[in-house]
C-alpha cells in the first residue's frame, strides 16, 4: 500500500520503467558481444515443462551449422567425381529450398520485429507484456529453413508501448 506522498507520479513512473529498461539492457548486452536483426520472434507463455526444449534446439542449431559450413569449394572441373558431387549438392540444395517454401505456407511464423540478442538473453518488440512471466521464445534464425527454434525463457522486464510492449 502506498502512501499519500509515496507514490511515484506519472512521470516518476516513467523514470522507474526506463530505468528498469536500462538495467535489462546492462544485464544482457554489458558485457556480451550482442547482434541486432529482424526475426519473426515471439515469446508465448507455457504451463507445462521445458524437458524437451534442450535437444530439439541443439539439434536444429546442429543442422542449420550444416547450412553455414558448406560454403564455396575451389575444384579440378577435370575430376568427373567433384563435379558429379557437386551437381548432387545443388540438387540436395534445391529440395530443400523447395521444402522450405512449403514449411512457410504450413506454418504459422512469428512475426517479424527488431530484436537485439545476445548470450545471455534477447530485447524484442510484442504484443503483450507478460512481466515476469516464464515461457518459451520462439524464434526463426535462417528464412532457408523457416523451423522455430524454441528456448526457455523468462521475462526480465517490460516496457509497455503504444501496440504492445517491449520485453527483456
């Protein structure tokens, strides 16, 4: 209960939430290397446990690195075996940029917004401000393989906006 002279005004609540914000900020990005994107991103609330968060997400994290190491490779085009192994890998690239296109018009993606992420945690724009609520983010890293990666994660602090609120 508050007091007649201890309650913080509108401006003084205004104060408290950036505040709030800033010490977020410094808990997540003060001493992490940190990354600004647009990502479809959001976060949802859950009841039931995260047992089976962990692997599903190293195991996605695992297949998208396959993406990232196969990168260009200088050949002999004389050797009839690099070259037959390389027509194979763009056709195993073009299937899964074929399944990519379907998973998209299957799935229902977050949406889209600004988020700044780092190892320790995310900032990022949503529709409503759970404060200090525990859930899951769930996240779309590379448009190729539009597959949620979902963590655990619990809301630090919110900073309501005008269509939503921000969350840390």
């Amino acid at each position: 209960p508050w007091g007649r002279h201890e309650r913080p005004c509108a401006a003084g609540r205004r104060r408290l939430r950036r505040w709030l914000s800033l010490d977020a900020d410094a808990i997540l990005f003060g001493d992490a290397l940190g990354c600004d994107e647009v990502l479809p991103i959001e976060f949802a609330t859950t009841a039931g446990g995260d047992a089976g968060l962990a692997p599903r997400a190293l195991s996605l994290l695992r297949g998208m690195s396959l993406f990232d190491d196969a990168g260009e490779v200088e050949v002999d085009d004389s050797d009839a075996q690099v070259a037959e192994l390389l027509r194979i890998e763009a056709k195993v690239d073009l299937v899964l940029t074929l399944l990519g296109a379907v998973l998209r018009e299957r799935t229902t993606l977050p949406p889209p917004t600004h988020v700044r992420w780092s190892r320790v945690g995310a900032r990022f724009h949503a529709p409503t401000a759970p404060a200090h609520a525990t859930g899951r983010v769930r996240m779309v890293l590379d448009a190729r393989l539009p597959q949620c990666l979902e963590l655990p994660a619990r809301v630090i602090a919110t900073r309501p906006e005008a269509n939503g609120a921000t969350l840390w």
